[in-house]
C-alpha cells in the first residue's frame, strides 16, 4: 500500500478501533497496549513513538481476531 492509499485508507475507517496504525512518527498504540494490539503491533507502536524508522502499517485487535 502506498503512502497515498494509506492517508485515505486511515481516513475512511469507522470509530470502531480494531486497527491501530503505526510509523511516519503517528502512532496509535504503545508498548503497554500488548494485551490488545499483541506483542508485535505493541512494539512497533513503540518503536515508533522512540522515533526509530518503522515503515508505515497496522495492528488488528486482539479482540477482532477471537470473536
């Protein structure tokens, strides 16, 4: 997904938060968020927070992937 597509993308989601995005320096998650973003999800939120570079992508919710 390009970064254009990922812009309207993040724009037209619902209120629902299921997903949780990360990288270009915005994330929506951080490290403690692990219960629900996972592990993965919660540290690439964090690492992003940290400024690292982290390529621009998402998190589905824990709670989306058990119902």
């Amino acid at each position: 997904m390009d970064d254009r597509n990922f812009a309207v993308w993040q724009e037209s989601r619902t209120t629902a938060e299921w997903v949780y995005t990360f990288g270009d320096g915005k994330p929506e998650g951080q490290a403690g968020m692990k219960n629900l973003l996972g592990g993965k999800g919660a540290n690439l939120a964090e690492m992003s927070n940290l400024g690292l570079p982290v390529p621009p992508g998402f998190s589905i919710t824990t709670e989306i992937c058990t119902s």
